[in-house]
C-alpha cells in the first residue's frame, strides 16, 4: 500500500500510463540521435563547418515553414491520434534508412539532410496533434502533474541518453546506433496503438484559419508575453550556444571530456527541475513560477563570460551555470506547458501549437548566425556577455504581463474567449 501511494496519481491510469511511456522511451531515443547525427556526419561523411551548419538547420526549417499550416490541418483533422502513430513509423522509416545505406556504401550528406528534414517535418505534425491529445487524457486539475510528469522523464533522457549514445557508437558504430532512436519511435506508436482517448471535435475549417493561431496569441495577454519571453530567451541562448564549446575550448583550455561534464551539469538540474517544479508552483502560483523558470534559465549564464582564472575556477563556474539553468528550464517548460494546457481553447490548441513552434523554433537559427556574427565582429567573451544579458532581459515581456498574477488555472470547462482578451483579464483576477 505504502509503495502504492507513492505512484503519482495519473500514472495509475492505464492511458496515460501508456502514453507517457511511449513519450519517455521517444524523448531517449531522441538523445542518442542528436548524438548520434552529428558523428556519422563528421566520421563517417567527413563533415565541414559549414555543412555541419546545414544539417543543423536543416532540422529546424519545418518547424519555421509548416508549424502553421500543420496546426490549422491538425484541428480539422477527426484522427489526430493516427496521426502521431503514422509520424512516429515514419521517422522510424527515415532513420532506418542511414544504416541501411552505410552498409551498402551509398550513405551520402545529401541523404543525411533528407533524413533530418524528414524526421524534422514529421516531428512538426506530431507536436501539433499531441497538444490536443494531452488534454484529453488528463484531468484540468492535473495539467501540472501531467506536465511534471512528461517533462520529468524528458531530463532524465537528458541525463542518460547522451551516455547510452556514446556507448552504442562505441560498441556498435555510429549508423547502427540510429537503429535504437528509430525502435524507440516504433515504441511510441506502439503505446499510442493502446490508447483510444475521446479526442476534441475537429474546428470548422474557414478563411483565414491558418493564421488564426497567431492572431490568438496576438489577443492574449498570457499568450503573447508568453511567447515574447520565450522566443527572446532562446534567442539569446541560442547566440550562446553557437559560441559555448569554442569559447570552452579555446579560451578556458578545456578538454573535451571536461567539456562533456559540465554539459552533464544541465542535464542534472532539468531533473532536480522537474522533480521541484510542481511544490514550487503549488506554492508560489503558476505563474510567478514561469516567470521564475524563465529568470532562472537565464541569470546563471552570467557566469559564463565571467569564467575565468584557474582552470578548476572557470569549470566550477561553467558547471554551477549550467546545473542551475538546468533547473530553471524545466521550471520554464513545465510551468509553460500547464498554461497553455489550461488557457487555450479546444477548438485552436493546434493552431495556437503550430504558431508558437513556429516563432519559438525560428528564432534559435537566428540566434545561431547572429551568434556567429557576434563572436567574429566583437570576440567570444563579449558575444557571451551580450547573449547572457539579452536572455534575461526576456523576463521584462512577462514582468509587465498578468502573468504573475496568475495563480491558480481556470478548468477546462472555463477555457477563455478566444475572441474576448477581457475575458482572459477577468479570469486572471479570479485566480489571483
């Protein structure tokens, strides 16, 4: 009984039981293969810079040329569930098709763009459809444990999935090892086979609709400083990103492995995150605790740029940096995934999905080139300087915002207006 209680409530139930299994042994598979992509490219296909840069980008451009129209398809859409199973075989399909083609010596960088553009593109229509999906299996008044929850096993693949990675490409070479990221996707559409949630009646298709998203947000005071804060803080951590491991490496004299524990470090403090966000929340308010996670992700950077001294002094700040970013992340993800759980109405919430991916992804390669830019016109430590700074200034969009006075969800039954943002200042009163 004792051991019982300790399960968290929504996993005693067998559908979302499932569900978040299947997203758990997907978010792993996810880890080995962003591990795994760039090694075939460097020692298997000899990889430059500049197509290094490519296949990154070649990533993220789905989610900047299709999050819109995928969203308005996916909420007309009656099946939205099969439609994440079909996603999750495809992508399967594409990963299994770069150790078949090492195998037969025909594996080339072109086929390696196409593949991550594939598995890019179908990645954009499943994270529209699973927006609707996770309302449907869990309860308004656990939107903050589900998030936990799915968030949770997220940093714990940022924990082990880089080392099972690396072992893998060790033991079985670095093609073979995409072998483990594409069963995992067949596991996900296996556990998703096993679930038949009522899903949301589909929205009436009409003009405009594919827009309608960002007009939603547009319109709500909750949405868009969300999406302001955030869209600025990746920004930002993305500029730094392009410069962390040169600036690591060249600048502070750090070994790769060296380099590889303090990037553990994060991975560390998303599952301290995920495991404090949901006592942080219930007892500051929900949306003091984005506004905190959102803070907390980008004031540690600071310690970045002034790294510096010994060798011993610079990693302790780079860990301490990265650990407690870490930590803020999962509160800014959790935090960020229940609101928009609770404020987004049905009949949108793929369309709303769709537009937020779009702005949200399309910054970070953005940030990538103005990072570039800036670390050549001006040096690294002052490009790092620049990025921390910006990051935080992104907490200004939700300082001013009802945000903070968000403290408590309005229920599923009490979604907002999407047509009336007074409704959303009416409900935020309420909840304070």
């Amino acid at each position: 009984m004792i051991g019982r209680l300790r399960i968290p409530e929504l996993l005693r139930e067998t559908a979302f039981r499932r569900y978040w299994t299947g997203q758990t042994v997907s978010s792993l598979g996810d880890q080995v293969t962003l591990l795994v992509i760039p090694l075939i490219a460097v020692s298997a296909l000899h990889a430059d810079a500049a197509q290094m840069g490519y296949l990154a980008a070649a990533g993220y451009l789905p989610y900047l040329l299709l999050s819109l129209h995928a969203g308005s398809w996916a909420d007309r859409s009656r099946r939205r569930r099969r439609v994440m199973i079909v996603t999750d075989l495809g992508r399967a399909a594409a990963l299994l098709t770069v150790p078949i083609a090492w195998a037969a010596g025909l594996l080339t960088l072109f086929q390696l763009y196409a593949v991550v553009l594939a598995v890019g593109t179908l990645s954009v229509f499943f994270n529209v459809c699973n927006a609707p999906l996770f309302v449907a299996l869990v309860p308004a008044e656990q939107y903050l444990s589900g998030n936990a929850l799915i968030n949770g096993s997220r940093a714990a693949s940022y924990v082990v999935g880089p080392g099972l990675g690396g072992l893998m490409v060790q033991l079985l070479s670095a093609p073979v090892a995409l072998v483990a990221d594409a069963l995992s996707f067949v596991a996900s559409a296996l556990f998703l086979q096993r679930i038949s949630p009522e899903e949301p009646p589909p929205a009436e298709a009409g003009r405009g609709s594919t827009g309608e998203g960002l007009r939603w947000i547009r319109r709500s005071p909750v949405m868009r400083a969300a999406l302001l804060g955030t869209a600025t803080v990746n920004l930002f951590t993305f500029v730094l990103s392009a410069l962390f491991v040169l600036y690591a490496t060249r600048e502070l004299g750090f070994s790769a492995g060296l380099l590889g524990a303090v990037l553990g470090a994060a991975a560390v403090g998303t599952l301290l995150g995920a495991a404090l966000t949901g006592r942080l929340a219930s007892r500051i308010g929900i949306g003091p605790a984005f506004l905190f996670g959102l803070v907390a992700f980008a004031a540690p950077l600071l310690l970045i740029p002034l790294a510096g001294g010994s060798r011993a002094t610079a990693a302790a700040l780079l860990f301490a940096a990265e650990f407690l970013s870490g930590i803020g992340m999962m509160a800014l993800d959790i935090s960020a995934g229940t609101i928009f759980a609770a404020f987004i109405p049905d009949a949108l919430r793929s369309r709303v999905s769709g537009a937020y991916q779009a702005v949200n992804y399309g910054v970070r390669p953005l940030g990538s080139l103005l990072g570039g830019l800036l670390g050549s016109a001006l040096g690294l430590r002052p490009a790092l300087w620049i990025a921390a700074i910006g990051a935080i200034a992104s907490g200004l969009w939700v300082v001013f915002s009802p945000i903070p006075r968000l403290r408590e969800l309005p229920g599923q039954d009490g979604a907002v207006d999407p047509e009336d943002p007074a409704d959303q200042e009416e409900r935020l009163e309420h909840s304070t």
